[in-house]
C-alpha cells in the first residue's frame, strides 16, 4: 500500500505524519474476512486467517490442493466464519479432479456453527463426511454434498446409512449424492444422487438425460489442470441453498458449468431445486473435504465465493451526513458515529467495517462486483489528504482525523460506507469536520518540581500535589486517573492521596484538548524485614551484625533503625551491636520519611563462652591406651560428656564415618586405626563448641599371664593365661631342666592343673610358653616363669 505526503504540510507536520502513519500501520490488525460475502481465490500467497486447513491440504500453484495425486491421502479445510442459516447461502467455486486413476472424489459440507473441536468425518469413500465403519461422521454435520467418482460416497458399504437402489454395496462412479446431518456414527442418511456418466444398466433413472452427461474428473493419468472454461475438462460448481417456503429447511439448486467440447462450456442442472426441509442449526459454517484411496487424483479448488442466497430479502444499511464536527489541529481526534444515527435492517446482522473515501465518485467506481462492494478492503481503512489523516478505528462505528495545522480554520468533507456482516454496503454519506487551533502543550509535574518526572512516591496518609503548566491560557482541565476521568477535577493542580497513572488535559476557548505527559503516583510497599529473634552473639564481647539476619537486606534502596537500650542505630550501625537487651526493627525507602511498623528483635550476646570436653575407656574396665593393656577393635569404648552444661544439642563424629547424638555414646570402632573423635555441642540460642580428641587402637589381642597359682585351693587351682583377640592357642609348661611336662592347644582349656602323670609336682618356679595367632593374622609369641604354690 502507497500514501503520499501532501506537500503542503510543514516539516513538524510531516514528522507527526510519519509518526502517526508508522503507529496506524503497525496498529492495524493482519487483514481478516468477517461476514459475508466470503471470497477466497487462493491465488496469492496466504489465505484469509479464517481459512483453516488439516490432514495433506497445501496451497500451491494458485489452488487449494486437497490431496495430492497419491494413494491413501486425506484433506479437508472449513471456513471458520458463522453465517445464520435463515437467509440460506449461495456457493460458486471451480474444482479440478485430474491426474490420476479415478480416486474418491471430494465433499462440500455445512455443519453447526456451535460445536467445539471440529473434526471431519471418515474418508475414503465417506469423503470426509459420513461416518467410516467405527470413525465417526463429521462433527456438528447438517448437509454434506459429495462429487464421487469412485462411487463409495452413493451406497452402504463402510458403515453409510442408505443411497442408490434402497440402500444397494454397489459401485456408483461419477455420481453427485446429498447427505443429510448426523452425529457420530448415526445418521448422515442418504436423501438424494445423480449420475452424471454412464450409469449401471441397473440405474438408468439415476442418471442425467444423455445429452447432459459428464464425467466429474477432467482426465486421467498424465493430464493436466483445466483452468479455461473453453477447454475440455473445466469444472465449476454452483450451489445454492434457498430458504424454504415451509421456513423449515432449502430448496438444494446445484447447477455446474462443464465443458466436454472445446470452446462449448454449458450449465447443467444437477437438482432443480430439491426438498430439502430439515431443521438447519441457527448459525452455519462451510468446508470442503477430499480423499484418495487405493486409486489417485488431485482435488483441488478455487475461486470460491459464499454469500447470501436471499439476497433479495436483504437490505442495504442506512447511515447519516455527520456535520456540526470539530477537531483539533495537529493531534488525534476520535469520533464515534452514534448507534442511532445507524441502521441495519437485516435479522441478525452486524457492522463489518467502515470504509472511508475522498469523494462520492470513488464509492460509485466501486461498481456491483460482490467480492469488489462487499468486502472490506485495508486500503479504504486510511484515507490521506492534505487537510489530514483519517483512519477507521478499532470499533467498527469509529473514526480519528489527524488534521494538519495549515487547514486551522477551514472545513473538510470525506465519504464513508457501512457494511454489515451479510455484504451489503450502504449507499455513501459525507462527514465534515471543522479545523481548530490546538491548544499549546501542557505539562504535568509534582507542585514545587522545576522538571518533569515520571514517579513519584508517597506514603500511605500523605498526599501529592500534580500541577499543569503551559505556555497559555486553558479554558478547562480534566484529570484522569488510570485513564478514567476524575469527576470534580478542574482546576490547573490537583492533589491526591492515591496511587495510579495521572494525566491532565487542557482545553482552550476553541473546546480542543492538549494531553499532558502522565505521571505514576505509587505508595510502594516495604520489604518484608524478617528476622529471627532472639540474635546471639556466641563468644563474651563479639558485636553481633544484625544486617546479616534480616531477609532481603538491601541499603541501597531503604534505611533500617534499630532503637533500644537507649540506642537509635542506622544503616551500617546495624553490623557491630554492642549491647544486649530488646530492640525494635524498622524500615523506609530511602526517598520517604514513612517508616514500617517496628518488629521487635532480641539480641543475646553470652557472658561465658561454652565449653566442649569428654572423656572415654573401655566399657568396664575404663582402659584407654597400651599401658593399660591396650584398646581392641571390638571394645566398646565409652564416652563420657563432660560439656558445658548449657548444651542441649550434642554430636559425636567418630573419624570412622560413624556419627551419634547421644549424650553419653558407647561405641565399637571394629579395627585398629588412629582416629580423631569430635563433640560438637550447641547451646539453647544455637551458639557451638567443640572438641577433638585423638583414640589410638593398636592391638588386636590381649593376654594376661598369672605369676603364680596353687592347685591345692579352691581358687587359683590351675595355671591359664587369660586372652582376648586369638583365634588360636598352645600352652607349654617347662619343669626347671627345660622338659615339656604339659601341653594343650585348645583355646578353650581350663589350664594345667599342676600334675604330671596324674601326680602333683612339687612347690617351686616353673616356666611357660604360648603360642596363637591374632584375629587380624599377627603372630604371637610370649614365654616367662610363674610359681607353683602348695
């Protein structure tokens, strides 16, 4: 689209221009298709957004393709536009069925505008509509025409309710059926077919008159699509649903144009006009569908136009000459035509657009083409002439005129049209509009403010004060809040304890408007300061840094107080507190004087610092190194806590992975090693000690060998040398000449008893020698002397 500048307008002119220009094209939604008529050629590079397409469709070489000319392909598209149903509908469209070796054929089909989640019904023979064995018909379906040239579409096989001969499996090739609605698998009931091409000499008043006949594809295998109606093989279609006389149901007038002799296209009535009279859904869409199976064809359409078949029953939209208007010079103006000053005649209809002109001549050059009049074009949305800009607006009943400065004082007239959603457009009325001189700009600022800002914050109770400066005198003021007028506010300042988005628009003695910038007035909140009370400081003297506890700590955009114990401490104090006692925490931004409600803080700095110890030996016997007989893998050690007795917590790590939080644990570290036992206390405020102590485990057997024993008492009555840790044990008794006089390896002995061949030896020193092995493999080897006592 091309605008040109008008060379009268002046370089601040221009730059506006450009600016206005820029936000309308950007503004302007991608251009769309509402109401009638509906007129798609697909012939250039993207369809309207109303077109949606599914399963193998494409568009491609200035047609709709439905199916390629492959075996197996499926494609339906449905215009996503309601129309009501009570004026009917005419369809035009040229269909191309070529290409291949007589696959299915294609579909038009009307469903109930109403239903959620479009889905076509089965293909293959059921082309898109009827239902397909356990595949459900199509959703929502009133009326569904199918161009057959396989001939599935005409009988019952696949699950299809009635068709040819009452209902006959046969074979029906080239054949136009009606189908009427249906849900899911039931109904879509046959109602009414025509032969078109040598019919089955069972069938013979199926078919059209001899001379009338045709067959639906233009060729087979290796032809090409017939766009020239004066060649051989063009096909266009022309159906035409008129509201019934009864007001239930159509008249169905299918009429094609074929041509089957070179430079002889002719129209051939297909149904004159059929009984149609089934109830129709309020409002309507319309789709096509296709599909291939074992055999082949492209289906493809184009130059599809939908409008209203009662045309006739319509009526054209009246609307008024709009005189008596004003606009301000070098700014947007909007304008509204008032709903009463509009008048669409026709049932349900409802305004599609506004389309603006520069004289009455251009509205009549339109002509009669449906698709030409009763479309909206973009290119009538915006009119540029050297008085200024019009656009239409959002609102279909809307305009704004930007006006050029040059034309202050001076009138201008345009033409406009109003199209309802059935594509009749009225007639043509003028709007004129007087140039008025715009007021000089106006500032908006916070009173006592030499500059313009954009924010400004306030505390909650307190108010502000806007004022709007400029470089005249306004007549008027108003104020808005939120883009919302401000009843009562007229004068040149206004004050409020409110947050929103302020602006001010000043009115001179000509009634037009300067807007001013726009101003937030925010009453921030403050941050959420949590902390959790009560604050320790855990060794005697430490200042406590309190910033380090409060969440979301952030001085760069606020100031925190800390007061208590005769204390008011700010910002940075906060990091080395001093003194124990109870405070009060508060917060403000740093642009406000407004503090937060305080929040009270305990701080606890502690008098004596705690004190970790314990101590440990093995269970019962309290041996801790070697020089006690030595600590053994399976020993259970106890510790014993000798902490402070402020400690609530405690946790033992045992340098073997092992961890406890027992007062006083017992533990078995299972091997020798050297480890490094800590207790970790904590007190009731969280604060921590602790103590490490090395345990050294070194051997893995023990044996204790008495001095001396006497057989002849009850007690002591023989000589074992006691063990801990062997797996295996031999005992040898020497006399004092070195002879063995006893000799035992069981582990379990009770010891000798002193005798030799039955017989009690003699008072006096013996000698003895063990020999074992450790349970983790070490040798052991001891020998001494003890006393044999009678």
């Amino acid at each position: 689209m091309l605008f040109r500048i008008p060379k009268c307008l002046d370089l601040k002119a221009i730059y506006r221009f450009l600016f206005f220009l820029l936000f309308v094209l950007l503004a302007k939604p991608a251009s769309a298709q509402v109401g009638f008529p509906y007129c798609e050629s697909f012939q250039t590079e993207s369809a309207f957004a109303e077109t949606l397409f599914g399963e193998s469709v494409d568009m491609t070489g200035g047609v709709l393709r439905l199916t390629a000319n492959l075996t197996y392909q499926n494609g339906y598209v449905y215009i996503n536009m309601p129309f009501p149903s009570n004026y009917g509908v005419k369809v035009e469209f040229e269909y191309f069925m070529y290409g291949g070796t007589g696959a299915d054929g294609l579909s038009i089909f009307l469903f109930d505008a109403d239903v959620d989640n479009f889905a076509p019904g089965g293909f293959g023979g059921s082309l898109g509509y009827a239902p397909r064995n356990e595949q459900p018909g199509l959703t929502g379906a009133y009326l569904g025409l199918g161009f057959d040239a396989f001939g599935n579409y005409s009988n019952t096989t696949e699950g299809k309710s009635g068709g040819f001969l009452q209902g006959s499996t046969d074979l029906f090739p080239n054949s136009i059926t009606l189908r009427k609605g249906g849900a899911g698998l039931t109904g879509y009931d046959y109602v009414i077919g025509r032969i078109t091409h040598s019919p089955p000499a069972n069938a013979p008043d199926l078919a059209l008159d001899v001379q009338y006949r045709f067959p639906l594809s233009s060729g087979g295998p290796g032809t090409q699509r017939v766009t020239d109606p004066n060649s051989i093989g063009y096909r266009k279609v022309f159906l035409e649903l008129e509201p019934h006389p009864s007001g239930t149901g159509y008249l169905v007038k299918l009429e094609m144009e074929v041509t089957t002799e070179a430079g002889k296209p002719r129209l051939v009535t297909i149904f004159p006009g059929y009984d149609f009279s089934f109830p129709a859904p309020q409002n309507l869409k319309i789709g096509f569908a296709a599909s291939t199976g074992g055999e082949t064809n492209f289906h493809e359409i184009r130059n599809l136009i939908v409008e209203v078949s009662a045309d006739q029953a319509l009526h054209i939209p009246e609307a008024t000459d709009l005189t008596g208007l004003a606009s301000c010079a070098g700014q947007e103006n909007p304008f509204v035509i008032p709903e009463e000053d509009i008048l669409l005649p026709n049932e349900n209809s409802v305004l599609r657009c506004l389309q603006l002109f520069a004289s009455a001549e251009e509205i009549e050059a339109m002509g009669e083409d449906v698709c030409q009049r009763a479309r909206c074009l973009e290119q009538n949305r915006l009119l540029v002439l050297p008085e200024g800009i019009f656009a239409a607006g959002d609102e279909q009943n809307s305009f704004s005129f930007f006006p050029n400065e040059a034309y202050m004082g001076k009138e201008v007239t345009i033409y406009y049209t109003l199209t309802d959603s059935y594509g009749k457009t009225s007639g043509g009325n003028s709007i004129t509009i007087k140039i008025e001189e715009s007021p000089e700009p106006i500032s908006l600022r916070v009173s006592g403010k030499s500059e313009e800002i954009d924010q400004v914050d306030i505390c909650a109770g307190e108010s502000v004060t806007l004022e709007g400066l400029g470089g005249e005198i306004y007549e008027r003021y108003e104020w808005y809040q939120d883009g919302v007028l401000i009843e009562g506010a007229a004068g040149a300042s206004f004050t409020t304890g409110e947050g929103g988005e302020y602006e001010v628009w000043a009115f001179n003695k000509k009634n037009c408007p300067a807007s001013s910038n726009r101003v937030k007035v925010s009453l921030p909140g403050l941050p959420d300061s949590d902390i959790d009370s009560p604050v320790v400081g855990c060794v005697p003297g430490q200042v406590v840094d309190l910033t380090a506890e409060i969440s979301g700590y952030d001085e760069e955009q606020y100031d925190y107080r800390l007061v208590g114990m005769g204390q008011v401490l700010m910002n940075e104090q906060l990091k080395t507190v001093e003194t124990a006692g109870s405070y009060e925490l508060s917060v403000k931004r740093k642009a406000l004087d407004c503090y937060s409600d305080p929040i009270s803080v305990e701080i606890v700095i502690q008098e004596l610092e705690l004190e970790a110890d314990f101590d440990y030996g093995v269970k019962d016997t309290g041996v801790k190194d070697d020089v006690d007989g030595g600590v053994f893998p399976d020993d259970p050690i106890e510790f014993v806590n000798l902490a402070d007795e402020r400690a609530v917590a405690w946790e033992w790590s045992f340098g073997d992975g092992a961890v406890s939080q027992e007062q006083s644990p017992t533990h078995v570290f299972g091997r020798k090693g050297d480890f490094e036992v800590e207790l970790l206390i904590t007190d009731q405020y969280g604060c921590q000690q602790s103590v490490q102590k090395a345990i050294s485990i070194t051997r893995s057997y023990r044996l204790m060998v008495p001095t001396g024993f006497t057989p002849t008492e009850a007690q002591n009555k023989t000589f074992l040398p006691k063990q801990k840790g062997l797996v295996s044990f031999e005992l040898l008794i020497f006399n004092t000449w070195g002879e063995l006089i006893f000799r035992t390896d069981d582990i379990d002995t009770e010891g000798w008893d002193g005798t030799l061949k039955g017989k009690l030896m003699d008072a006096g020193v013996y000698a003895y020698r063990v020999n074992g092995t450790a349970t983790d493999g070490e040798k052991v080897k001891q020998s001494g002397k003890f006393r044999l006592i009678r």
